[in-house]
C-alpha cells in the first residue's frame, strides 16, 4: 500500500510538471485595426442617426456595412472621415480613432483627414471640364504637386491599381465623361488612389453599374485590400457576402451585429440580423 500511494505521488508530481512544461494553448491574435469607433452618436438637428455604435475595423480587410434604407450606414461610413459635418446643424458624441490618433481632436484638420480616408460615392463623379488624367492627378495638383515627372507616373500607378490603365491609356486627353459608367467608377477609384491615402470608403459604389461592371469593381476591390484598409456601405447582401470579410448590421442608427461576414451570414447571434439577412424584413 505504501509503495502504491508514492507511486500515485510521484505521477502526481510528474503530471504537475509536465502541464507547466507544455506549452500554453494558442490564443487566436489581436485583431490589427485601422478605426477604432467607441460609442459613436450622430444627430442632424434633433434627429439621431446613429446611437451609441462601438466597433474595430479591421487594417486590410473589407468591412461592410448592411442593413435598410435610413439605418445611418452613410453616416457611420461618413463619420469616418468626417464628411457628415458637411452637413448643418450636426452634432457628434464619441469618439473615432484612425491608428490610435482621435479623428476629432481640436488639432485635427478635416481636410487632412479626408486625404487619409479617401472616399468613393454612389455615383460616379469624374469632374466634367477635365479629361482622364486631369481628374487622376487633380488631388495632388491641389496639394501643390508641380513636378509633372510626378505627376504622370502616379497617373499610370494609379490607373493601374483600378485597373484602367489599359482601357484609357490612349484616351487620356478625352473628357473624363466620356467613358462609362463602370469606368467612370474605377476613374473615381483612380483618383482616390492618387493622394495615396490610408483608407477607401465606399458608398454603394456598384449600385448605378451592371452586372459586368460591378464584377469588376468587386475584383478590384479584392485586390486594394492588401494595401488598403476599405470600409464599404451595401445594401446587395449577395455582394456583402462576396466581397466582405467583416460585416456590420445597422438597424434605426444602432449596431445590431458586428462580426466575420461568414458568421454573420451563416450563423448570426442576433434574430433581427437573421430576418434581415433571409429577407423578412427591411
């Protein structure tokens, strides 16, 4: 009996050792974020668009933004680099962070933040009075770029990355409308591009283009993602889906569900983000 109880201990002891030997369990990494949105409120007037949202955008990964018409996905996407305060009597709580550093401290400009976060509309919006590459390097003339050495080969960089570059490369002297709608998009892209910024907001960017030139915009944007952080508003689920690999679900200004768009979609943690998704309601 003795010799079975100090058998029993030394396991005991050796057992012991051995778990504070092994090595600890993984621990699935931090998350890198560019924006960090910490209980965000928007109003316009006496209305209130978005309500108390908090979330991380994840660096070099597509977010999207869902949910129905009049949620506050372009507020949320605008809040991002402040273009809501365009708009009168708004006011904002909260706080939004871009690489740790508060977008809305008193010491920030707007318009420097606006180079950071560049910013793709719904519809397309090449300046008419300009050709191709006018509106390309328009950004960085106004920034007081003269070197036109420069100048012409961050056009073609940028064309390039929208991959543009070679639909137009002969056309560039031609008015920027003269191209169409598709590239008129991956145009505004280029532009964007152009000022070399740290992030690419998107609002609704595919919903004015058909189905061939919206897949190219979502392979595109497939392809900015190594580089770019990119945050885009949507209200196609089957595009949040392809292109996304964070999803945000927005629902009267208030963040219903963020998370992996494959969880979102697959197995959400909320029934109102399950309605919405299956087309019960919104």
């Amino acid at each position: 009996m003795e010799n079975l109880a100090m058998e029993t201990t030394e396991r005991s002891v050796i057992e012991r050792a051995e778990q504070r030997s092994a090595p600890p369990p993984e621990v699935e990494a931090p998350m890198a974020c560019t924006f960090q949105v910490k209980n965000l409120s928007i109003w316009y007037g006496e209305k209130r668009a978005i309500d108390n949202v908090t979330l991380d955008v994840a660096s070099n990964a597509v977010t999207a933004i869902i949910g129905p018409s009049g949620c506050g996905k372009s507020t949320l996407l605008r809040a991002l680099n402040r273009m809501h305060e365009l708009v009168p009597k708004t006011r904002m709580e909260g706080t939004v962070l871009l690489h740790g550093e508060n977008l809305y401290s008193s010491t920030v400009d707007p318009a420097t933040v606006r180079r950071r976060v560049g910013m793709i509309f719904q519809k397309s919006n090449p300046f008419p009075t300009m050709t191709i590459g006018e509106n390309v390097v328009i950004g960085l003339r106004l920034n007081g770029v003269r070197n036109q050495r420069f100048l012409d080969e961050r056009l073609e960089k940028s064309l390039r990355m929208a991959a543009l570059w070679d639909e137009v490369k002969d056309d560039l002297h031609k008015p920027g409308t003269s191209l169409s709608g598709g590239q008129q998009q991956r145009l505004c892209i280029a532009r964007a591009l152009a000022v070399e910024p740290e992030v690419i907001l998107m609002d609704e960017p595919c919903s004015a283009l058909d189905p061939i030139a919206t897949a190219k915009i979502e392979e595109l944007i497939n392809e900015l993602k190594a580089q770019y952080t990119i945050v885009t508003v949507t209200h196609n689920m089957q595009q949040a889906g392809r292109i996304s690999d964070y999803t945000a679900f927005l629902y009267i200004g208030r963040l219903i569900e963020f998370g992996p768009t494959t969880k979102i979609f697959t197995n959400p943690s909320e029934k109102q983000t399950e309605d919405y998704i299956t087309g019960r309601f919104g």
